[in-house]
C-alpha cells in the first residue's frame, strides 16, 4: 500500500512550484527600479544644489537667465548646462582652497593641547616612570606593598595615550 502512494507522489507535477516561479517574477516586473541619486546632491553647499536643480528643472523662460537668450531653446540649454558646470566648478575651487590663517592658528593650539594632554597622561602613571622605562624595565621589583602598580584608570589613560600619539607625532 505504502508503494502505491509513493507512486502517486512521484507521478504528480507540482503546480505550486510553477505559481511560485511566475508570482515572483510579476512581482519583480511591478518593482520600480532604483533610481542613482542626482550628481549635485553631495555638494557640500546647499544653496548650490538648490540653484543647480532649479536650473536644470524650470521651464523654458521661467528664470531670469532666460532672458538672456530669447526664442532660442537649444542655446537656452547650453546656457543653463554652463551654469551648472560654474556651480560645480566653484564648489571644487572652494574645496581645494589654502587654509586660513584662523584655521591654522587653531590647528597649532590643538596640536600643542594635544602634546600637553599626552604629557599628563604619561603622568597619570601611579608608577613615576615614562611608558619606555615601564616597558623595558618592567614591574618594579622594590614595590613590596604594591602602591606603584598601574591601576585601571592609569591602564586606561595608557591606552587613551596611546591612541593619541600617532596623530601627535605624526609629520604635518
């Protein structure tokens, strides 16, 4: 009896099968395709993005710059096109500009606050050495009651240390 319900089985086509194929494909015909997000979003100036969308999306002779070019569609478009090419290139020029002398001054006072910030977490140190000695030298072996053994605060200002120096000493 068991044989002859197996047979059965093994004789059956699967309809579900075939709906779910054709069901995941109308899905996927329904599914709009994603679209790439607009080239003057990541400008770093808003007011350039919000000129640049109005120029590529207002009407023919809505815009001021229109009146420049009259009756002319196709040198309207070329206008507009360099308006944008001037957007961006003013946004790439302001990006690559020298620094100010307020933004250097301010880099050098962080740097020297950051040079003094490693110095008094060297010092944080319960142990009275640098971190070269601590290193070399290791435990120290004269501690007999264990007052100069590096705590978890000291082992944390070591580690805050550390992650700071490479920037500290790293060429400008």
């Amino acid at each position: 009896m068991k044989r002859s319900k197996r047979l059965k089985r093994r004789g059956r086509t699967y309809k579900s099968d075939a709906k779910a194929a054709s069901g995941s494909s109308s899905q996927n015909a329904d599914a709009s395709p994603v679209r790439s997000v607009p080239d003057f979003v990541l400008l770093p100036n808003a007011h350039d993005q919000f000129a640049i969308d109005r120029l590529r999306s207002a009407q023919v002779g809505c815009l001021k710059v229109d009146l420049f070019v009259r009756n002319d569609p196709e040198l309207l478009a070329l206008l507009r096109n360099a308006l944008v090419a001037v957007y961006f290139r003013a946004a790439e020029v302001r990006k690559l500009r020298k620094a100010t002398k307020r933004q250097l001054s301010n880099a050098t006072s962080a740097l020297s606050c950051l040079k003094r910030a490693v110095q008094r977490l060297e010092a944080v140190s319960s142990d009275g050495r640098d971190g070269l000695r601590m290193l070399l030298e290791g435990a120290p072996l004269n501690d007999e009651k264990g007052e100069r053994e590096v705590n978890e605060f000291a082992g944390n200002c070591w580690t805050i240390r550390l992650g700071i120096m490479p920037n500290v000493a790293a060429p400008a």
